[in-house]
C-alpha cells in the first residue's frame, strides 16, 4: 500500500537484531488501545521515513472514534477488517467512543522503533539492564 515506506522499514528490519522484531513483518512495536480516545498527536519515537498503521477489532455496537486528520480535514471510520495507513508524523487522533451497551474497540497500531537498530542481542540487552540497575542501587 506505501512501497517506499515500506521499502525504508524493510532497510531497517534487515539491520536490526532477530530478537527485536516481530517475525516476517517490517515492525518492532505493536501499540494495543481499548476502547480509547487518543489526543490530537504526533507520533515520536518510530521511523520517521517508515510507516504506522492502524487496524481495528470490535464487538458490540458503538459510535464515533473516527481517526482524524485535521490538517487535511478528514476522518476515517475505522472497523473490524480494515486497516487505515497514514503519516503518523502529522497531527491526528480520534473522536469520542459513545458504546450502546457492552462494546469493545480494540485498536491495533504497528510500527518500527527508530532506535531498535541499535539493539544488541536480548542477552547483552538483559547484561546491559542488570549492569545499569545495579548502579542506580549503589548510588541511593
């Protein structure tokens, strides 16, 4: 759908240790909300030449939680079975979610983490924490 950007976090993924993303995708990170309203926001923090993307898992009956894009002044209605791909490094966020009895909308964002690149291996990872965290205890 966005083979430019898609091309940029397949670069990316081919640096990055095994352990560090999820398998045959372009991705690092999977952000789960339930039934949330996210701010107005611009995303930090991914790769800024990649892509997110947003999907949707719902049950019951709900309203609202349109994703919005306000500089272009629009909105998508995004549910069950659809997946929406936009630049996250621009203004959005999503409407109000007005549930009619039990409902659930559960949104699924994927994306490469800019600085996953510079991960070592998982164990020199686990080393490296237990290194930092036993200085912070000798420093108390």
């Amino acid at each position: 759908m966005c083979p430019e950007r898609w091309e940029a976090q397949n670069n990316m993924i081919q640096k990055t240790t095994k352990e560090f993303y999820i398998p045959n995708t372009v991705f690092t990170t999977i952000t789960i909300n339930k039934n949330f309203r996210t701010a107005i926001h611009k995303d930090k923090g991914d790769l800024p030449e990649g892509f997110g993307n947003l999907g949707v898992l719902e049950a019951g009956n709900y309203e609202g939680a349109i994703t919005v894009l306000p500089k272009y002044g629009i909105g998508f209605n995004v549910r069950s079975g659809d997946i929406c791909f936009f630049d996250v490094h621009e203004y959005h966020g999503n409407t109000a979610i007005n549930g009619k009895g039990k409902f659930e909308r559960i949104s699924v964002v994927c994306y490469y983490r800019k600085n996953m690149i510079f991960c070592k291996s998982a164990i020199e990872e686990q080393e490296i924490a237990k290194r930092l965290q036993n200085r912070a205890n000798l420093n108390k």
